[in-house]
C-alpha cells in the first residue's frame, strides 16, 4: 500500500518525471536523455534533502504514522538472531497489541517488549490499532520481571497512539496497570532500554518507557497527548493539529534538547518506510551501544540514575 504525503508530493512529481525519461531512455536510448536523466537525478537528490532536513513537527508526526513505517516485529525481524515470544499476563490473559519475549541481538540476550500495529483492518483489529490493554502491560512486567531473574537487559520499542480507553479496559484498571508499570519499572536491577519507533503517545507509551537510556527515531514523535488532541482542548478544533505539534515539542529533535530523551537515531533519507533494513541496522547499533555502556553500570547506582534521570525532567523558574 502507497502512502503518499502532502509534502512529499513535489518529490513524487519529479521522481515520475524521472521515471518517465529512463522508459523512454529504455526504449530509444540517446546521449540527450542520459543527460537530462543524470540533471533530474541531481535536483530530485537535492530536493529531497532539502524537504526532509526542515520538516517541521507536525509533517514527522505524519512520517511516524506512515502506513509502511516498520513496526515493532519488523524491526525483531530484521535485528534479532533469534526471538521467543512469551504469552499472557497470568491474570486475565494475552493480548496481541504488546508482543513479549526473549532473543538475541548481535550475540546478546535480551528481553524484548514492545507495542504492534496493524496494516489492514483484519491485523489492526488482531493488534487493536497499538493501543494495548491492562493485560498487555502486565505482560510486559512479567517478561521484565523474568529478564530481571536472568540478568538480561530490557529492550522496550514503543509505537502506540495510547493505553485503549474502553470500557473493558477500564474494567479491568488500565490506570492502575500502567501505574504499576511505572513505579516497579523503576526497581528493576537489570539495564532498559527503551525506543520510540513510531508514536510515543501519553501513558500508554510510558507503561514501558521507564529506562536507564530513553532513544527515539528520527521522525517519531513522543507527547502526553496526541496533536489533535491537544488541538481539540485547546483551540476547540483538530484543524489546528499542526499548531499543537509545534507547541507540544513532540518531534526527537526538541526533545532531545529539553533532556527528555538521551539520543536520536537518525533514519534513512525520507523516513525508515523506505529503507526499512538500513532503519533496523542503525537501531540495532544504537541499542547494542547503549547496553554496552549500561553494562558497567552495577546494582544500586543503576536504579539511582535511573530514579535521578526521570527526577530531573522538567524545568520551571521561580519569581
């Protein structure tokens, strides 16, 4: 399925042009075509360096969303050896929108954790669209709870609009499970790493982002609340979606400068929906450093700086 962008529409137009002049090349070859395909080569290479280095919050909200963006499970394709998926919470049962289980990454073991989305109705309804429920998140503390016993460090990769805010959800205290999450995520004496891969949005992202090191794609975004709905609270109109994302300094640029985040992974040119190996290559490096540093990291201290990391978000002024 082809997602194509508002923004990305001038560099479709010229990359058809370009396509064009290579059939045409194809069919009745000519020096006068090989130039004008090389000249078109260098302006669309221009082009889109040029779009893609000043998107402004809102058009990497829109990347984060891509339909053929790469979920959690093709990023554990392409970057684990190996991967044993674990099922249900022990309580209430299993729930597909959170895959968990353990693998092995570049020759270390780790447990893995993270939201899956759908790409058709049939698979987002398998997935609930991302958003997962209490058991999900229980899950997900059962498997970290288990990575904790073996010494294994904790990959977390979120990308989900929201915890679901039905009613069952509500029935079985989606609040408290993510609540849980937060203060027991806190206590666990293994190194987390957590990734924003796609969406990071409000406490359904941080029912598994309490980390020792907290990274994020190039055009991911992460917020305690979604653009439009910011919008809708604030300006009474989700037309203003763009103006939130702007105010709400989603994108992983700003927040790397706030200290939200401790660093960003940059993705291949036009979003990791285009190169999806080159994107799982680049995490998987950023991941697998991260551990390596953490490594050194032993017992108290690493619950300390973890405790102190979430401490110190946040900035006011006083009068």
């Amino acid at each position: 399925m082809k997602q194509l962008l508002e923004f990305e529409k001038p560099v479709q137009k010229l990359r058809d042009e370009l396509e064009a002049l290579r059939a045409k090349a194809t069919s009745k070859p000519s020096d006068k075509l090989t130039s004008q395909i090389a000249d078109l080569e260098v302006k669309l290479d221009k082009l889109q360096r040029e779009t893609h280095a000043n998107l402004n919050p809102w058009q990497r909200v829109q990347i984060s969303r891509h339909l053929n963006r790469p979920f959690m499970l093709d990023y554990v394709k392409h970057i684990c050896d190996e991967f044993v998926e674990l099922h249900g919470d022990r309580h209430i049962g299993d729930d597909n929108a959170m895959p968990a289980g353990f693998a092995t990454i570049g020759g270390q073991r780790v447990a893995i954790i993270g939201h899956q989305k759908g790409r058709d109705t049939k698979e987002n309804l398998l997935r609930n669209f991302g958003s997962a429920h209490p058991e999900g998140y229980r899950k997900a503390l059962r498997v970290m709870r288990m990575a904790e016993k073996f010494g294994l460090p904790i990959v977390t990769l979120i990308d989900t609009p929201g915890a679901f805010p039905g009613i069952g959800a509500e029935e079985r205290n989606i609040a408290e499970a993510i609540a849980f999450n937060l203060r027991e995520m806190m206590t666990i004496q293994t190194p987390i790493i957590a990734v924003v891969i796609g969406e990071g949005g409000s406490g359904g992202a941080l029912g598994i982002g309490i980390a020792d090191r907290v990274l994020m794609m190039e055009n991911a975004y992460y917020s305690v609340i979604s653009p439009e709905g910011c919008a809708a609270i604030l300006w009474k109109d989700r037309k203003y979606a763009p103006e939130a994302a702007t105010a709400l300094k989603v994108s992983a640029p700003d927040l790397k400068q706030l200290g939200i985040i401790d660093a960003v992974i940059p993705e291949p040119l036009g979003g990791a929906h285009n190169d999806i190996p080159a994107a799982a290559e680049a995490l998987k490096n950023a991941v697998l450093a991260a551990i390596t540093e953490l490594s050194k990291v032993k017992g108290p201290k690493l619950l300390d700086d973890r405790y102190q990391k979430f401490r110190a978000l946040g900035q006011f002024t006083e009068n």
